[in-house]
C-alpha cells in the first residue's frame, strides 16, 4: 500500500503541484482512510520525500540503463536530449511548492541533485578524455563546477524568459558552450555528426 500511496500521490501531484493536493485528495484516489495513510507516513511532508525519492530513482534507473556500455559523448548526448526533453514537459509548479512550502524536502533534493551531476559529468569527462573525444588538459575539478553552476543558471533563465527565448534556443547555446569548451576537434566533428544532424 505503501508505493501505491506514493504512486498516487506522484501523479497527483506532477499534474497539480504539492500545494493543491491535499492528504485527504490522495486518500479519496485510493480509496483508503486517512488512518491507513497515517500507517505509512507521519505526516505530507514525509509523503513528498518520499515521492521526490522515488522520482530520483526512476530517474537514475533510466539513466544507468542508457548510458550502459555507451562511449562518453554519445552518453553525453543522450543526457542532453534528455534534459532538453524535461525542460518542455518540467512540472513547475511542483518544483515552486516544495522549495516554498516544504524547504527542507526541497534543499534536500538540490543537493543530491548537484553531487549526482557533479559526480556524473567527472566520470563522464574522465572517460572522453581517455576515449579521444575531450581534450586532455582538461581542469576536470573546475570544468565541472562551471557545468553544474551554469546548468542550474540555463534552466532558471528558462523559467524567468519564457516570453523573450525559447527553452529550445537556450539549451542549444548551453549545449554549444559546453560542447566546445570540452571536445576536442574529434569531438566536435563527432558531436556534430551524431547531435546537430540527428536531433529529434
């Protein structure tokens, strides 16, 4: 019953956002009584932790499961598809409840967010470079600082000039920058090749 309540409560509140669904809403969709939720969970914010922890898990089993056996820029191509993908269909207004109601949940999952990008795009540029795609005087420390902060500044930009540029127009600058300060001529054409003629 338990994955079910945060299956339930997942969608409900992908769709509506944290703030619009009640305990009583997530209940009602399951036909169960508020003392069987109290079972599970002690309160909603635990319930919301418990739905961004199982978010962060499908998240990261996609991942691993298309990155398998993958050479670093096709995986970095993916990864990038894939944030552009999330970009379009993001659900906001759940992101803008939990960081302004439920603080805690939401610096919770910021962190481990960053380490997980961090932690991911190192390994990522430790395998181009050995692979011959990146460039080998990398500062990988600093590379990857630069990624993660620029990264979290893209996707703010997106949601703060929605109206002046499209999200498509800023992930393709972003892609660009980053591409180009990493890639080695190799790379570059590689990415090119496999990226730009080939986006979907």
């Amino acid at each position: 019953m338990k994955e079910e309540i945060i299956q339930i409560a997942g969608k409900l509140f992908h769709k509506s956002g944290v703030r619009n669904i009640s305990i009583e809403d997530v209940c009602s969709e399951l036909h169960i009584s508020k003392k069987t939720f109290y079972t599970h969970f002690q309160q909603k914010e635990d319930l919301i932790d418990a739905v961004m922890d199982d978010t962060r898990k499908m998240h990261m089993d996609k991942f691993e499961k298309n990155l398998n056996n993958k050479k670093a820029i096709d995986a970095l191509i993916f990864i990038v598809r894939e944030l552009k993908k999330n970009a379009e269909c993001e659900p906001h207004q759940l992101w803008f409840d939990i960081q302004k109601y439920y603080p805690k949940v939401f610096v919770k999952y910021e962190k481990l967010k960053q380490e997980i990008i961090k932690q991911g795009f190192e390994g990522n540029l430790f395998q181009g470079i050995e692979e011959g795609h990146y460039r080998k005087n990398l500062d990988i420390e600093l590379v990857s600082l630069f990624h993660s902060v620029q990264m979290k500044s893209t996707f703010e930009m997106m949601n703060e000039n929605q109206k002046k540029y499209t999200k498509k127009r800023m992930m393709d600058f972003y892609i660009d920058l980053i591409i180009h300060l990493i890639a080695n001529e190799d790379g570059l054409l590689y990415f090119e090749q496999h990226y730009f003629n080939d986006d979907k």
